[in-house]
C-alpha cells in the first residue's frame, strides 16, 4: 500500500440466518436494510474478512468448557427458550454464535497485524450481556470479552472496552470487573433489563475503579451522550493510558428503536464514534474495534453502522433519513458530578 493511502477500514459481516425465532426482535432483519446501504457505499476502502469461527481456546479464555458443551447441547435440543429475556437457540445457534465471536476476533487480529488501523464487526447474535457460565439478554457468547482476552493473551497490556448499546453490559462487566487491564465504561438506560450497571458498581479487588457506570434517564440523548462521553470517558481514558478501545455498539439507544427510551440520534451515533476515532488516535495509534450489539430497528442498524464507517474514515455520514429526536432531554447534571466525584475525575 502506499505511504499516501488510508489504510482500509476492516470489516466483518456475520448475518446468521439461520439463527432466528419467529417473532423475536433479534433476528436477521435487522440486517435487512444495513445489506443496501454497504452496497450503495462510496468512499470507504474497506478490507472484506471472512468470518471463521471463534477457535476453542479463545473461546475457553472467557467461557468454561462446561459451559460451551452445555450451550451446545441446549442448541442442539432448540428451537427452545433459555432465559426469561428471551433468549431463544435453535440448532445452528452455537455454530452462529462461534462464527460472531470469530467475526470481532478477525477485525481485532486486522488491527493487531496492521492490515487495517481499525475495523468493524458486523455481528449477530451480539454478546454483551452473556456471562462467562451464562448465556442471556438475547446473547450466547461474549464477543468482545473474547476478542479482548486475545488481545491481552497476544501481549497488549491495558484495554478499553466502551459500551454504548441502551442496555448496560452486565456480562462483559462481571467477566472484566476484577481484572485492572481492562477499563470498562458503560452509558445504558436505568432502570431497563438486565437491571444492572449502578454508579457503585466500580469493580472489585484488584479491578477496583476499572468500572465505570454512568445509567441515563429515559429522554436522554445526543447531548446528553456528549457530555458523558466527554467529562467521564475521555478523561477516564487518558488516565487509563489503553493500547486498543474495543466498542460494544449498540444502536438501540436511538429514538426510534421499540425496546428502550433514549433518545440518541444518527447524528448523535456520529459525532461519539467521531470522538472515539479521535481519543484512539491521541491513545493509541488509531486501534479501534466496533462490534455490533443490539439494535432492533432495521433502519436504525443501518444508519449507525454506516455513521460509523464515516467517522472512521473522516468523513460525515451520507445519510441520516431518520430526523432529530422528538423530545426534550432531561438535566444529567447532576449524575454526571456524581459520577466525576466517584472516579476522581
């Protein structure tokens, strides 16, 4: 490539039609529209990676093996509902869920071998909310907890993970909220399943501060999701000094998705990967990986991919059909004091 060339924008595809439940909000429509934007796309270089399958041992630095074969086994049995959120399985779910975790491990190792200075995975079934022993919160696999622990296993000594999905990552959280390599910061609406993801919820033991919580009120968004980005996560960031930020980017915070109550815009969604693009490069030399959480409105998805890839590539979104918000936002003042008086910001 020449020295005068961007370097390209990696990016992974996982749709997994054949993971699907009639009727639930997780399923491969939400692709539906994302498939005509990235085709229409102009001016992104982009780097196609073939998704494999997550390779056991990455898969085990997260999971116990006894939990994989028991997920498997309960894949195998499906159709079926595992857990109350609902998470449902069917027979090609745990072949699906290897191939979304493989999908964030193939951008993550385009980053790290300096194919791609960052990339994007577009994944499902997403990952944030399953545990290492559990699988919930429509999520069987934690994709960027396994992506993380191979950065770390390959040498990198300090990461970021930024969850911006409307519901708070309850099982990235638990899986990193004693290890003080990784900072994990989450902006999620209060209150909304899994009911997790309070202030005091800071880490424990050696990861003691490494967490980082800030639950927003119904209404909130595109303002509101600036100033937390900028009086909380940067200067958390900049203190954490990470070698990589990995996103969990959930684009169920926008005003129009059916599940939640935020209020976060295509704009919105821009200008915070904008800001992400920005910190990584002050950080760590560009490294930066978005992978796909949540997001139940096919237009939305499309949207917040597409506001992605432009704020990688520096350039502003082609399109954003969707309007400004239709509310008022609510004061986050208050809780924003709370939260820099918590970490010593």
């Amino acid at each position: 490539m020449s020295p005068d060339m961007p370097q390209p924008i990696a990016i992974c595809i996982v749709a997994s039609s054949s993971h699907f439940f009639p009727g639930h909000p997780e399923s491969p429509d939400r692709f539906r529209s994302l498939r005509a934007s990235l085709e229409t796309a102009q001016g992104f270089a982009l780097l196609s990676l073939p998704p494999t399958p997550a390779p056991a041992d990455d898969l085990e630095r997260v999971h116990p093996p006894e939990y994989l074969r028991a997920l498997e086994a309960a894949c195998r049995q499906g159709p079926a509902i595992i857990d109350p959120a609902p998470t449902y399985v069917t027979p090609d779910s745990y072949a699906c869920a290897c191939l979304a975790a493989g999908g964030t491990l193939a951008v993550l190792n385009a980053v790290l071998e300096k194919q791609a200075q960052a990339g994007v995975a577009i994944i499902r079934p997403p990952g944030h909310h399953a545990e290492a022993a559990r699988a919930m919160g429509f999520c069987l696999l934690n994709n960027v907890a396994v992506a993380a622990r191979r950065a770390l296993a390959l040498g990198l000594q300090r990461l970021v993970i930024f969850d911006f999905d409307v519901h708070h990552g309850n099982g990235t959280q638990a899986i990193f909220e004693s290890d003080p390599n990784v900072l994990y910061i989450s902006i999620h609406q209060e209150g909304i399943y899994p009911l997790t993801g309070w202030p005091e919820e800071m880490g424990v033991g050696e990861g003691l501060g490494t967490t980082i919580n800030v639950p927003l009120p119904a209404g909130t968004g595109d303002h509101g999701a600036m100033q937390v980005f900028d009086r909380i996560a940067a200067p958390a960031s900049i203190r954490f000094q990470p070698e990589m930020i990995l996103v969990s980017a959930g684009f169920d915070a926008h005003w129009r998705d059916p599940l939640a109550g935020l209020q976060i815009t295509t704009g919105g969604y821009f200008a915070l990967a904008s800001k992400l693009v920005d910190l990584a490069q002050t950080l760590c030399g560009g490294r930066l990986v978005f992978s796909l959480e949540g997001g139940y409105d096919s237009m939305v998805v499309a949207e917040g991919v597409m506001a992605c890839l432009a704020a990688l590539r520096g350039t502003r979104p082609a399109h954003d059909s969707l309007g400004p918000a239709p509310h008022p936002e609510p004061d986050i003042s208050d809780r924003i004091l709370r939260t820099i008086a918590l970490h010593g910001l």
